[in-house]
C-alpha cells in the first residue's frame, strides 16, 4: 500500500489508502476465518469502490450504505474505519465516535497514519456528543426526532440517551396513555434533563404517516413541532380531528385536515409548492451529469432535461437523476449560495451488457486487422526482399547479356551467330528485370498496407473507446481528509 501525506492550509492530513490495502485487508479477513468465496471478495471491492465514488461525490447516504454492504461481506477494520469517516462527515457524532472507538479498540492491520487520524476524528466528534436524561412517570418509549432511541422500563427510571449537540425534538411514548414531545437544546459534552408526565386515556391512539418530497420541511399537528421531513416512522397522535402542516422558508405551507378513529392508521402526501415570491434567501444548484440530456427531478417536481443551473431555497432537496440505459441515481443535496453535484450515472445490466458486446466486435476487428495486416505486411515485405534479390540478379545477367553484342562477341550482329536467338534472350532479361521490379513494387505496397493495417488494429484494441464503459477499467486511491471541523473522502487515481 502507497500512502502519501502532505502539510497544507490549517494542518488538513492526507491520507491514501490504495485499494491494495482494501485487497491485504480481505486476505487478513480470509485468513482469520472468514467464509469468502472470489465473487463475494468481487463484489466487496466493487462496493467498496462505489461508496469511495458517491462520497467524493457528496451522497454520503449512498457512500455509507455500500461501505456498510462491503462490511457485511468482508468485515475488516479498513472498512469500519471508513464507515467512522462518513459518520463524521453526515454530522453523525454519535455513530462516529462508536464506530472509530471500535476500530481503535483493534486497529489490525491499519497504518499509523490511519490509527492517527482515527484518533483525532474519534476526539473531535466526541466533543461534539451530549447526555439526555429522560424521566417518564410510566414505563414508555422514548423517541429523538422521531426515532426510538431508547425504553424506560420501570415508572420513574431514568434512560440516559447519546445524542449529537444540537436541537432535538424529544418525545415519549406509552401505551394507554397521551403522547408528549418536548424540544430540548444541548451543547456538546454537556449533560440534560427532561421529564414527561404522560396522562392516562382511555382512546387508542391514532397514527398518521406523513409523506413529503421536500427534506427539510418542519412538520406539525395541532400547531405543534412534532418532526421534521423525512420522517422515518409514523406520528402517534390523538384521535379525533387532526389539522398536519408542513412549513419550511422558500415554500408555500402545505396544510391537510384529517378525521382519525380510535387506534386508525392513515398516510399523508404532501408535496410543497415553491413560492418565489416568500423571500426565502436562494442558492444555486449546478449539476455535472455523466451523461448528456439526463432528465431531473428536485423535490418530486420534474424540471425535464438539465440544461442550465437553477435557482432554489438554501437547504437540502432531493434529487432524481435518470437517463435511458442507466440507474437511476436519487439522493439530497444541501443546497448552499453555489453548490456543485458531480453525478455520475452507471449503466444499467442490459446497458453493460450491450457495452461489452460492441467491445468484443471493436477487440475482435482490432485482432483481426492487426493479425490479418501483419500477415500482409510479412507476406508483403518477404516478396519484395526476394525480388529485389532476383531484381539484381536479373540486372546482372542483363548486363551480361549486353556484352555478348560487342563486336567480336557471341552475339555480334556482323558475326557468324544466330543473331535472331541472342535478341530473344536480350529481351527475356529484360522482361525479367521489370518483373521484378514490379514484384518488388507490388511487394512494398503491401507491406505498406499491411503495417497500416496492424497499426490500425493496434490503436483499436489500445484505444477502444467503449472500453471505460464496460467494468471496472479503472481503480480509485481513496483520500482521508481531517480537520478539526470536518472530515471528508475523495478517490483519484488510474489503472
């Protein structure tokens, strides 16, 4: 493994971690037991490639669910260790500092540099992780943003919950009784406390899914904050009429008005409206597609083909990117006052499939022509060396043949001779003389047209066109890099 480190602006520390590494890594894995077979290691490394590529792209939700594939297929601690790395780089603190804290307790075969770098990672975003003490008067469920992060079992018991720094919406949940939710504000490293009283009551309560397009959009039932979009569950609300609002700057509010039985189960979508003229402060979304006239989506309303940057309120979208032939690629972007999105679309199997098919005809022509052109160029080449050969030989026995006319000689035209016979054989040398200089012609060309023809095949089988579109015709060399506000992946490199 090649690793290279370099002193720029604020100390920022710059790690390779070549895929050789990634391929020790796997062995290491193998040898300790691991049950892994060559497709399984196949499939690891394309993976592991993917994730590097939509991390350097920005999607780190895409990067950190196919470090978390590789890791499944291949656990390894160079892996894990990535997986800290995009923790960190989502605002995760909490999952961060778990996961490099793991791969710390037993660095294996990673390098100084990775352990270093680890550490000061896992240090930073620990600074970052706050204690919530929950107390609930009954037994409950106690939900962060709408996710269940922990259960108190007894009345009165205290559950102590990790979370990042930061506002959160707190909530607790329990059976026969009125859910509450309270919004609580902690620094990191500090320690707070929040108590819910929960009422009894008699009804089932309702839940309510609600659905949106538009990340980002505060969500609230009765006028009260109960979430923010995505949410990843449902909303335990009372029965009864209900009115749900999605509110968020640069949008027109979206408001729905719900009728709910006791224990009903009802879903939501609701799409928010640009509304230009609320005064949101805007930024601008430039996208670089792999591919040309791909088509987009932002935020479920569909822009058609992406021509132009565009205009939109600062904060995350989503964004849905499809072209004939391809995946279709959907993740959020954070919108800011300019924001660059590299996307890069991967063929889809019947795309590869096509792909690999006109490469094999192009490898197959390139074969043929530079076989067919060396047989040429040799067959070319070889009769014009022998008649240049004879070529001389020939004019030799021209010459020889003219001596034979001086006076006095065999053929002297004023002799006793048979005149008539040495005119023949005069110009049977000559006859062969020009045959094979038309040989030694004829010969050249074609080992001309040979050698252009093998050099032809060369540079098809050399510079195949189609060839990058087809698998992995490349590699990356993937970059750690650390601050002590932020920590990102990026992958270069060449096969």
């Amino acid at each position: 493994m090649r690793q290279r480190r370099r002193l720029v602006t604020r100390s920022v520390f710059l790690l390779g971690l070549q895929l050789l590494a990634f391929a020790a890594s796997c062995l290491a894995s193998s040898q300790a037991g691991a049950e892994e077979t060559p497709d399984v290691r196949t499939e690891a490394r394309e993976r592991f490639n993917r994730g590097l590529a939509l991390f350097d792209e920005g999607d780190n939700a895409g990067a950190l669910a196919e470090f978390k594939k590789t890791y499944l297929l291949v656990p390894n601690r160079l892996v894990l260790y990535n997986i800290g790395i995009v923790y960190a780089a989502m605002n995760r603190p909490v999952e961060a500092t778990d996961t490099l804290e793991k791969v710390l307790s037993d660095p294996g075969p990673l390098s100084a540099n990775n352990i270093e770098i680890a550490k000061r990672t896992r240090d930073e975003q620990s600074k970052r992780v706050a204690q919530l003490v929950v107390a609930t008067n009954v037994p409950a469920i106690i939900e962060i943003n709408g996710v269940e992060a922990g259960r108190s079992t007894s009345p009165g018991l205290l559950t102590t919950v990790r979370v990042s720094s930061g506002t959160h919406l707190v909530g607790a949940l329990a059976a026969g009784h009125m859910p509450l939710r309270k919004e609580v504000t902690l620094a990191g490293g500090s320690r707070e406390s929040v108590s819910f009283e929960l009422e009894p009551s008699e009804v089932t309560l309702a839940h309510v899914f609600v659905r949106s397009p538009v990340p980002g959009a505060e969500v609230f039932v009765d006028d009260q904050r109960v979430g923010v979009t995505p949410l990843l569950s449902s909303l335990t609300v009372k029965p009864g009429k209900r009115v749900v609002e999605l509110r968020r700057p640069g949008y027109a509010t979206a408001r729905r008005e719900i009728t709910l039985g006791d224990g009903a189960s009802a879903e939501l979508a609701m799409p928010l409206l640009l509304d230009r003229e609320a005064g949101a402060e805007q930024g601008t979304l430039s996208l670089d597609i792999s591919e040309p006239d791909a088509s987009i989506r932002v935020d479920g309303v569909d822009l058609g083909v992406y021509r132009a940057p565009i205009k939109l309120p600062l904060g995350p979208h989503t964004l849905l990117v499809e072209r004939g032939g391809f995946e279709v690629t959907n993740r959020v972007v954070e919108v800011k006052s300019l924001t660059v999105v590299k996307v890069s679309l991967a063929p889809t199997a019947q795309t590869r499939s096509a792909r690999a098919e006109r490469v094999r005809a192009v490898r197959t022509l390139g074969w043929s022509t530079l076989v067919a052109g060396g047989v040429v160029a040799l067959a070319g080449g070889t009769l014009a060396v022998v008649a240049h050969a004879r070529h001389g030989d020939a004019q030799d026995t021209l010459k020889a043949t003219q001596l034979t006319f001086l006076p006095g000689a065999v053929c002297d035209p004023k002799g006793a001779g048979n005149h008539t016979l040495c005119i023949s054989e005069f110009n049977k040398q000559s006859q062969e003389v020009d045959t094979q200089a038309t040989r030694r012609t004829v010969g050249l060309a074609a080992a001309g047209v040979g050698v252009a023809g093998a050099v032809a095949g060369a540079i098809l089988l050399w510079r195949n066109p189609l060839a990058r579109d087809t698998g992995p015709s490349f590699s990356w060399a993937p970059r750690i890099e650390v601050t002590p506000s932020f920590a990102g992946l990026r992958a270069e490199g060449r096969f």
